[in-house]
C-alpha cells in the first residue's frame, strides 16, 4: 500500500494582488497547496490562526503590520513554520533581520517563476 | 538644494532596466536621465508614489499609460486587466523599483507602502515642488513611463 503524503499548506502574503496572484500561478511544488492569501500583517495573522499553513510567502513593505513584526508574530503561532520572504528590500541588513526573527528564506523582487520555485524547493528541502 | 549624483541616478536607471528585464522578460529602452528646474515633470494617465522617508526624504513615482501597463500585466501572464489591477501593478513598479534602490543607499532608505492617482491628461507629478526632480525615460515597446526621483 501507498502512503500518500499530503501536501503542504500554502499562505501567500503580499499587498498587491498581482504578486499573490503571479504567486500562485507559478508556484508548482507539487508538496504545495495555496490554502488563503493575505494582504497585510494582520490579516495574515488571522488566516495563518485559522488554516494553519506550513509554508509562508511573506512580503515586508505592507500595510497595517509590516513583514518583519508579522515574521515574530508567525512564529511566536508555529515555531515550525517555514517562511520564504519575498521583497523588494534589496539591502543586505533586511534579509539578514528578517532571518534572525525568524525566516527560511529570502526572495528579492522582481522574481522569474523559475527563480520562485529555486526558493521554494530550496526551503521545503531545508524542513 | 540637495543635487542626486551620478552613482545614485545610476541605481535607479539600473532599478528600472532590471525591473523590466525580469518582469516583463522583454529589456526596455532607458533614455538619458534629465533634471527638471521648473515645477514637477508631467505625468502619464497612472502613477504610482512611493513617499521616502529616513535619511533621505522624497518621493519616487513611476508613471505610464494605460496601454503599456496593459502589455505589461499580459507578459506577466495576468490576465485580469482591470483598472485596481492596473493601478496595482503601477504601485508595484514603484515600489520595486524604491526597495531595489535600498541595495547602494542602505536600510535608511525608507520607503512607503505605495499610493497610485490616476491622472488626468496633462497633471503633474505629485512631489514636492521645493526639491528638484531627476526624470528617467523608459521606452518599451512601443509605449513610453518616466521613473521621476524627487530627494532631498
């Protein structure tokens, strides 16, 4: 008999819809499901409680709660989840203060579909 | 009055060329960036502003019509070309093209969440009119944006 691994959930947050959108579009880990999208810090907070994803796309730059207080807030719910961020925050220090608050990875924008996956595959082969 | 140097105008054309590179997979044509001494620079029907805040203080704003952001969302392969689409993807571009720049000027470069105006024909770019403006063509396709660099 086959044991089927589920996939993991997907969270995709970002204020532009065009991001979250192009996001999962392109995404095609196939150990991936897009289980909500959120337009800034605090929504995500909420859809993260409620869907409980593995996998997190997070942009910085948002409204309402930026990136970096969403990242602690995130892990502070699931010290396991696993965060790509995904910004336009070109500077070193950024990434490396995202990391230190708790991110996997770091995506810098504008993004190929191909240069997505690459980090996708890379975090989920970190877990 | 504060004047941009080189180097720094050159973060910008390179934001611009890169965003276009990648985005778009097709290379834009970056013309020679000028200073505009009169008032602000005229703007296209869609612009979008990223207010700078830290130790520069300012505005960027990336500004095109319609048609070109039309294309542009077809060759991100979005097909919904709606108008909050359109005025999303202007913000986008701004605000990349802001966070990108964050590379040579450094974390205290603080950039805004972006604010998009659709303007009417013949308005001006909404920046401050005390600090000079640096405009920067770009031509793609067959459609023409300005990338207009207000600092302080």
């Amino acid at each position: 008999m086959n044991d089927v691994v589920p996939p993991l959930k997907l969270l995709i947050v970002d204020d532009s819809n065009i991001i979250r959108r192009r996001i999962e579009r392109s995404q095609q880990h196939d150990r991936l499901k897009v289980v909500g999208t959120a337009a800034n810090g605090r929504e995500a907070i909420t859809i993260f409680t409620k869907t409980q994803p593995d996998v997190v796309t997070l942009d910085l730059t948002m409204p309402e709660m930026d990136g970096i207080d969403c990242v602690e807030r995130l892990v502070e719910i699931n010290p396991g989840v696993l965060i790509l961020v995904v910004s336009a925050l070109a500077d070193k220090a950024t990434a490396v203060e995202a990391i230190r608050r708790g991110a996997n990875g770091f995506l810098c924008k504008p993004f190929t579909d191909r240069q997505l996956n690459e980090a996708l595959a890379e975090l989920l082969e970190g877990a | 009055m504060t004047v941009l140097s080189e180097a720094e105008i050159r973060t910008f054309v390179e934001g611009a060329t890169h965003y276009f590179e990648v985005a778009a997979r097709q290379p834009a044509a970056i013309g020679s960036p000028y200073l505009v001494t009169d008032g602000s620079p005229a703007v296209h029907e869609y612009t979008g502003v990223i207010g700078i805040s830290g130790r520069r203080k300012g505005a960027v704003c990336f500004t095109a019509p319609k048609a070109m952001l039309m294309v542009l969302l077809m060759r991100m392969n979005e097909t919904d070309t709606s108008d909050a689409n359109i005025k999303d993807l202007v913000g986008e571009v701004a605000n990349t093209i802001s966070g990108n720049a964050r590379r040579d000027f450094g974390r205290e470069f603080v950039i805004s969440v972006p604010s998009v105006v659709s303007n009417p024909q013949g308005s001006q770019a909404p920046v401050p009119t005390d600090v000079h403006s640096y405009v920067i063509p770009i031509n793609w396709r067959s459609h023409s944006a300005k990338l207009i660099v207000c600092l302080e």
